[in-house]
C-alpha cells in the first residue's frame, strides 16, 4: 500500500502529521497525568496500573499507524469516542477541570485530524468514501 503513495499532496502529508501529533499528545497526556498522579502521593504501582488501562487500548494502534493503513485510522476514531466519553466525565469531576477540558480538547483533536486524514487521502488514492 504504501508504494502507491508518491509523490503524496502536501494537505495528506499535513493531515496524517496532525493526526500522529495529536495521537502521541494524547499519550503525552495520560503520561502527564501519572506524573501529577505520583506527585500527589499515589503509591507508583497504582499510578502506573492507571496508566497502563489508559494507554494500552490507544498503543494497539501504533503499528497500523506506522504503515499508513487507513483502516486502523478508522478504527482509532471509533476508540476515540470512548475516550471522549471518559474526557467529559472527567471534565465534570470537581478538581478536575483543566485536565478534562485539555483531555477533551486532544480527543477532539485527534478524531478530526484522523477522520480529515482519511478523507484525504481517499480521495488521493481514487476510493470512494462509502467503500
């Protein structure tokens, strides 16, 4: 698949940058969270027991990813409302404001980049949308 991608148009080359940059934000984020989660006195074993539940369902996704496969593109939006979900609860959990609305906000991120991406590149390759 990825030998029919030369040259590739500059706006599917931003996209797909987008969506990588706001997928591995994302695992920043959760990454972020554990820090803080450490620092505020959760004993490590827990803290990495929330970021593991966090971040394996996102990492089964990485080698997709890395080969372009516009199916686990797809795929990863579908997870992503899931994480949208949890981001909104989080977002209305009091103390936790700032980390659901910046939560919330790369879940956004990353569906639109990805769902953009697919789109465009679709249309880069001559496939229909509905196929």
């Amino acid at each position: 698949m990825t030998s029919s991608w030369h040259p590739v148009p500059p706006s599917v080359n931003r996209a797909r940058q987008a969506a990588l940059a706001s997928y591995f934000g994302l695992l920043g984020l959760f990454v972020g969270k554990m820090i803080v989660n450490l620092f505020s006195g959760m004993p490590l074993s827990v803290a990495i027991f929330f970021w593991l539940f966090a971040t394996l369902p996102l990492s089964i996704f990485i080698p997709g990813l890395r080969k372009n496969n516009l199916r686990t593109y797809a795929w990863l939006c579908f997870l992503i409302l899931m994480y949208f979900l949890h981001a909104v609860e989080q977002a209305f959990t009091p103390g936790n404001l700032f980390y659901g609305l910046l939560y919330s906000l790369m879940c956004t991120a990353v569906f639109c980049s990805s769902v953009a991406y697919i789109r465009l590149a679709k249309k880069h390759l001559g496939l229909r949308l509905l196929s």
